[in-house]
C-alpha cells in the first residue's frame, strides 16, 4: 500500500479572521506544515476559487479572503513570498469578484492579490497530457516555486464536486477553459495537476454549497478547514464527508487510478476530527427541485454521465433566473450515447446536447462538448426560439 497520505479536519470556533487563522494553522500543521514546500524569498501562488460575484460572499461560492490571508501569514513566517492570484469563469471580470468579496480589502493590508486575467500570458507544453498537448497559462503561474490550491467545499453543475483538483481551472486563460470543456474537463483538470504539481491543498470548508452549485447552490454552514499535500486524497475525504464516494466523482477517481495520489480512505491517515462527526450529505444537482418546466421532454439515454444531465440542469436553472422558461415549451432535449428520438419529434425541437449523442440522432441543433458549458445550451435554446418567430413573421 505504501506510505499513507496525511489529511486533517478542523472545526473553526467562530467566524472572526482570528478564528479562521487559528483553525488554518491548526489544519496545516496537522499535515506537516509548509516546512520543505519552498525555500525563502520564493513566489508562493494561493489559489482561491473567484468564480463569478456571488449573491453575498459567505454564500459559499467564493473562497473566503480569510483563509487565504491566513495562509498567505503563514508562508511569511516561513520566509516566502504569497501572492494571492486566481482567474474568474469565462467572461467574468475577476477584478469586479475581488472587489465584492472582500479581497480587495487585503491590498490596503499590504498583501499582493492579482487578477491572472490582466497578466501576461506563456504556453506550457504538456508531453503527457491525456487530453491537453499544451496550455495557456500566465506569467506568474509560471515564476510560482510553490502552488496551494484553497477550493471551497461545493457542489459542481457538471462535476459532482468542485474542491482542491478541479480549482487548477482557474490558473488558465478563458479560451483553454473553453477547450477543456470540449475535449473532456475531468481529464482535463488531471492534466492541469500534472502540469502545476500543487504543493498543498486546504479547503475553505466553513460556507459550503449543495445542490446547484457552483454559484448558485444552496449554502450550508460546516465550519470546517481541510488540509493536505496530497490534492487527490484531500478530494477523496472532503467528498466522504459531503456524502460522495470517491469513485463517484471522476476527477477523483481518475485521479487515484493514475497514481496522482491516494483515493480510498485505508490508504489516507486522518488527523483532526474524524470525517463521521463533520459528515453531512449534500444535495446532488438532481435534487435540488427548484426549476419545473411545463411541456418540455427530456430523453437521458442508459448511460448518460452526470456531466451532461447536470449541464442540461444548470441550464434550466440560468432560464429561471433570466425569467426566460418559456423558450422550453415544446422541445425535447437529449443526451447519452443510446438516446431514442420519438418519431413525432419535429427536427427543430429537438436539441441533442453532449459528443456522446450519434451524430445521426443529432439533427440541427446539436450542443458539442464533453460536457458542454451549460450557458452554451441556454444560447441554442434562445436563439432556436428566436429563430422560430422570425419564421412565423
């Protein structure tokens, strides 16, 4: 079995900054500190997770500034040079995610906080990349001696899970995010970790979110910090307590079946609380009922993986909040590999969405992607419907 993987949980007390650092440093001691990871004078990235401007910033979205702050106070004692750095989703501003979430607040303080989308960019040759032959990363990616990975323990609209491994995506630019949903984001993100190799994750664990995540979810309070130097073994004990196992969640899976690190729980020592105090079950995509759709007929094909059923979902949701359902009434949308179309489908209501759809199931309006981004299917729902009434004009 080899030597163990080390992660730690921790309760926080309470919410103030002090609180939060001390349960940090607690977390990151457990693992064996940062001791080895870097040596003096080097650039530490910390790589929260700035997705997009939440609703509130303890919704569970964003990572919180605290936690960053405690960290980047902890590799100042051990002489090295933090910059906190992420890049939000595609098209999203990360400077406007900064400024609403409280890290903008840490500059005053003289901590250095950087909008990767503002930095020069590098090409980063993968020879071993399964799905990735190269990236396009960013200057200061490049010049890190040391990267820790601070997700926050959510839910995915098409991953299951967004925690240590997947929170890499931000550490390229907007047009290989893109890519990645094309040739396959689990891989994708595997490829990432071999091309970064993060030295150290810890999961910001206090606002969480389940269901419709990753932004829009429903938060939930757990008070945790997770900690560990094996990224895949942290995702493997952050999913347990979130009530996944870790062969549910692909990139966790892929990951420990590659050799990137540990997965099953006999090969992780826990240190801290033990994962069935802290356990709850988070709500899955599937169940968080928030959206129903008169007259609209979904076709999930024997197996469908959850990447595309959740991306259909999250797109049912983005129709909700833009107040737009109605553009569904009468399609039928399908996806899987052994989908069947029932004859009184007319071609142009229907919407065949994933590459695991036959390309003789597909028709006209076909959603490419492995899986898609949701807003691209939210795109060919409107844009069919717009196409329809200028027809009837």
């Amino acid at each position: 079995m080899g030597e163990k993987a080390v992660v730690s949980i921790v309760s926080t007390k309470g919410h103030s900054f002090p609180q939060i650092a001390q349960a940090v440093r607690e977390a990151v001691d457990l693992v064996g500190g940062l001791e080895g990871l870097f040596s003096p004078r080097d650039l530490v990235l910390i790589k929260p997770n700035l997705v997009a401007v939440p609703p509130h910033r303890l919704n569970g979205a964003v990572t919180r500034w605290e936690v960053c702050r405690a960290l980047a106070d902890l590799v100042r004692e051990m002489g090295g040079r933090p910059v906190i750095a992420d890049s939000a989703a595609v098209g999203v501003d990360t400077e406007q995610v900064i400024q609403a979430t409280g890290y903008a607040c840490l500059r005053e303080k003289g901590y250095q906080v950087v909008d990767l989308k503002a930095q020069p960019r590098v090409k980063w040759p993968l020879p071993g990349g399964k799905v990735l032959a190269e990236l396009t990363s960013f200057d200061l990616v490049k010049e890190a001696k040391a990267i820790i990975s601070v997700p926050v323990m959510k839910t995915h609209d098409q991953t299951e899970v967004t925690l240590s491994l997947k929170n890499l995506k931000g550490l390229i630019d907007d047009r290989d995010k893109r890519h990645l949903h094309q040739v396959g984001v689990q891989q994708g993100v595997l490829d990432l970790y071999r091309a970064f190799r993060p030295c150290l994750a810890v999961i910001d664990g206090t606002f969480c979110q389940e269901g419709l995540g990753p932004v829009h979810g429903r938060t939930i309070e757990m008070n945790l910090i997770l900690a560990g130097r094996d990224l895949v073994a942290v995702d493997a004990v952050a999913g347990k307590i979130m009530g996944f196992e870790a062969e549910e969640v692909l990139i966790t899976r892929w990951g420990g079946e590659a050799g990137l690190g540990k997965m099953r729980l006999e090969e992780i020592e826990l240190r801290g609380r033990p994962w069935q105090e802290v356990h709850r079950r988070f709500l899955r995509l599937e169940e968080d009922r928030r959206v129903e759709v008169e007259e609209l007929r979904l076709l999930h094909a024997p197996g469908t993986c959850t990447g595309c059923r959740n991306t259909v979902l999250s797109a049912l949701f983005d129709l909700k909040r833009a107040k737009q359902l109605d553009h569904l009434r009468g399609l039928t949308i399908v996806t899987g590999p052994e989908v069947e179309i029932p004859a009184d489908t007319p071609s142009e209501q229907l919407i065949a969405v994933g590459i695991c759809v036959p390309p003789d199931r597909r028709g006209h309006r076909f959603v490419s992607g492995c899986p898609p981004n949701n807003s691209w299917v939210v795109e060919e729902v409107v844009r069919g419907r717009k196409k329809a009434r200028l027809a009837r004009d």
